[in-house]
C-alpha cells in the first residue's frame, strides 16, 4: 500500500502524535531557551533570516501558501484560538506596558512642540502634525532594534522620504 493510499490514516497519526508530543516538546523548548536566545540574535540568523526573506518575496511563496488557505480556514482557525489569545494577552498588561514606556515617552516628547492645527487644512495638518509623529515613532523603532542588534554606534537604515515636502 502506498503513501497516498495510506494518506487518511497518516493524517489521523500525525494529529494524535502531536497531542501526546506536546509536553515533550515544551520541555524540551524550555530547556534549550539560552540556546534559542542566543542564537536566534547572531549575525549568521540575520543574514539567514534576509536571504529567506528576499527568496519568498521573489518566488512569492507567501502569496503562493495563501492560495491554499480559504476564508474558512481562516475563520476556524480564529475561532479555536480564541481562548489562546485572551489567555496570553490577558496576562501580558505588564509587559505591553513596558514595550510602549518608550513610545509614550517620545509621543510626550514631540507633542508639545507641533504646531496648532490649521482649520480647513486637513494637508498641511497631515504634515506639520501626524508625519513628525510617524516618523518619530517609527525611527525610535528601528533605531531601537538596531542599536539592541548590532550595538551601540549602529545606525538604522535610511527610509524613503515622503513623495511630497514639508512646508
């Protein structure tokens, strides 16, 4: 009997074997967490992770797994997870909390010194108001990351500026 034959009763072990390997496999991740802690933030993970990266943008692999995926899918796999999600999120209050400190501290940093909203120009408002914002929020972003892989004198990558200029 072959393996497409035998495909139903492989699907059904797959399943139960998960199940039963799930405690094995939760100590086995604890264990190993320094391991995964380190390597996953090494130079030799970075390059890795880019050429994957680069090579399903290229191949569109994401599109290309999206095609086997239906609305449905989609919604059960969001409904079985529901009380995974409220779960995790309901006792992660601190470290959200933590994560955002830096964040809210530049939205209070910048804030003050926009300038007043222009009545009847919306435009202007957009780039005197909400893009030093953006761009404040988002170099803090990648400047943290940088600086937290590649140390201290790191710089972030350059963005593309706006299509329009600021006046």
């Amino acid at each position: 009997m072959g393996v497409l034959e035998r495909l139903g009763e492989i699907a059904g072990k797959y399943a139960t074997n998960a199940v039963n390997a799930a405690p094995e496999w939760a100590r086995n991740a604890s264990q190993a967490a320094e391991k995964w802690d380190r390597n996953s933030k090494s130079a030799d993970a970075e390059r890795n992770y880019q050429v994957g990266v680069e090579m399903a943008a290229r191949n569109q692999l994401r599109l290309k797994g999206l095609q086997r995926v239906s609305a449905a899918d989609f919604s059960n796999a969001v409904s079985g997870a529901q009380d995974v999600y409220a779960y995790k999120v309901s006792g992660a209050g601190g470290k959200w909390q933590n994560r955002f400190e830096p964040y809210a501290s530049e939205l209070d940093r910048i804030v003050p010194g926009l300038p007043s909203k222009v009545p009847g120009q919306p435009r202007e408002n957009v780039m005197n108001r909400v893009v030093p914002i953006a761009e404040a929020l988002h170099n803090k972003k990648v400047g943290g990351a940088v600086g937290r892989a590649l140390g201290v004198g790191a710089t972030a990558p350059t963005a593309p500026r706006y299509p329009f200029a600021r006046r």
